[in-house]
C-alpha cells in the first residue's frame, strides 16, 4: 500500500470507504482570448472540476483525507467555434508526515493544449477508447498525478498508474493532435510518461522515493537524518545526468523542488551542504541563482 490507511477497529465487520483519489482546484484563464460572452469559459472550468473529482481512478480504497491536492491552470491563448487552444500548468502535493506542511510533487506546463468543447458537453473517460483531446489529456494528468504520489510512499508505487498514463498516449496518437506525438517536441506528454517508465531514467523515481520516505518524512523526529538523506538522494540525479545530461526528468524534479531545497538547506539544524552544492550546480545550472540562496 502507498498510501497511509487509519482503519476504526473492534468492528464485526469491516468499512470501507470509497472515495475520488483527487482534491483538483481548475482555472481557467481567458484573458488573452477576444470573447465577449465569457459563459462558456466558466462551463469548461466546471466541467473540467468535475471531471477531475468525481471519477475515480484506481481500484484502491481512498479516505476523504487521503485525496491528493492538485490543481490545472488552463490559460487560453484561441477560441473559435468550439476549438480550445492554450497552455496547461499541472501541479500537486503531498504532506508530509507528522506536519502541517504539504510538499510540491509535480509543476509542469505542457504548451501543446487543443481540444473541441462544446458547452454542456458530457465529459466520461473510457479506459479502452480514445473520446476527445480534451478527456485524453486530463485523464493522462490525473494518471501522472496519482502515479507521482504514490512513487513518494512507495518505491515505483506508481508503476500501474504510469502504465495507465501511457495507454491513453497510445490510444490519443491517433487523433494526430500535438503532444502526444514521438517527433518534435521531446518534452511532451508522450516522452513524459515514456521516460518515467523507461529503466534508463529508474534514478528518476528512487530519487522521488527517498527524498521524500526517508527524507521529509522524518524531518520533524530527525532533522540531521532528514537532510543527509535528501541530500544522498540527490547523487541519484547525479549518476542520471552523466548518462543523460540535461535529461526533460531532471528539469521537471527541480522546477517542483528547487524552492523547496533552498528552504530545507537553509534552515534549522546545518549539515556539510559543499558537496551538494557543487552537485545541484552541476545537475541543475538552470537553477544556479536559487542555489546561491542556500544559508548554511
């Protein structure tokens, strides 16, 4: 199980409750679209909610408290007779264990957003069918969203989910559409999900797993262990990045962490950070000026 259960016991029989796995905050920004009649923006961003709440994903049993808080930032650029175009920011979290504190897992923006959405318009996913862009590309995100989580609790505890993510790719290339394409733009849903489950980038997912099991879940019992872990799961990203520099995985952990890291560095009890500077330098230089805020 990746995720953290609170069974009620002394019970004849069992409960259990099932549940939507995602808590999703959706906007939908058109301000750069030439629209009088704003009504259908706000149909989409409710359907889209909608969508994203009320199915659920796995077969797993899900406390209410359990669902993973995330949030799409839909920011249109076109709109004309139903066509949709833009720019998708997915986020999400986690918390961490014994605190008030919730960690980013997942910030990504995928530049490669069109669909057709007529208001009103009935939104279902079908797991064997390709049924619109727009239902394809917000399944694949709440796949990607679960899976990440759960490979923070467990190690590649997202594996099933990733596989599901990668199925909807699949089915969607036929529609042709951008970002789900092999050619072109290598930092796209398709090479997204294709590198996660790929075994040349596994540093990519151990490095999720121990930075945060054995890292930030400990940082309220042991703040030295907390961080010389994190700090041993970074050298993974290291050995990934002489294999494959500049590698899409690599950006994608650090533009979720890299505030996050500065934070953890930089306060409270201190550790030998040399060594791990050089190596946030060295694998991440697009963050150079965030490693200069490092205290220690």
């Amino acid at each position: 199980m990746f995720r953290l259960f609170t069974f009620f016991g002394f019970f004849l029989f069992s409960i259990k409750i099932f549940t939507q796995e995602l808590r999703c905050e959706v906007i939908v920004n058109s301000d750069l679209v030439n629209q009088t009649n704003q009504q259908i923006f706000s149909t989409l961003q409710e359907s889209i909610q909608e969508f994203m709440n009320s199915q659920v994903w796995t077969s797993q049993n899900w406390n209410p408290e359990e669902r993973i808080n995330c949030s799409l930032i839909l920011n249109l650029t076109a709109y004309s007779d139903n066509n949709f175009e833009g720019t998708l920011q997915v986020q999400s979290q986690r918390p961490i264990y014994d605190s008030n504190y919730n960690s980013p897992i997942l910030n990504f923006q995928d530049v490669d957003i069109s669909f057709s959405y007529q208001e009103y318009q009935p939104l279902f996913y079908n797991a064997n069918k390709y049924e619109s862009n727009l239902i394809s590309i917000l399944s694949f995100y709440a796949y990607m969203i679960i899976g990440l989580d759960a490979d923070t609790f467990n190690s590649k505890g997202g594996q099933l989910f990733f596989s599901y993510a990668q199925q909807i790719s699949n089915l969607a290339q036929q529609s042709k559409n951008d970002g789900w394409a092999t050619t072109g733009n290598r930092k796209n849903r398709y090479w997204l999900v294709d590198s996660i489950l790929s075994n040349a980038f596994n540093e990519f997912r151990t490095t999720y797993y121990e930075y945060h099991r054995t890292g930030l879940d400990i940082m309220t019992s042991n703040q030295l262990n907390a961080k010389t872990s994190i700090a041993n799961s970074l050298m993974h990203l290291n050995d990934l990045n002489r294999r494959r520099p500049n590698s899409f995985l690599i950006q994608l952990f650090f533009d979720a962490k890299s505030q996050e890291i500065v934070d953890v560095f930089s306060d409270g009890v201190k550790v030998e950070l040399d060594a791990t500077k050089q190596l946030l330098r060295r694998v991440a230089p697009f963050f150079n000026n965030k490693w200069k805020e490092i205290k220690n």
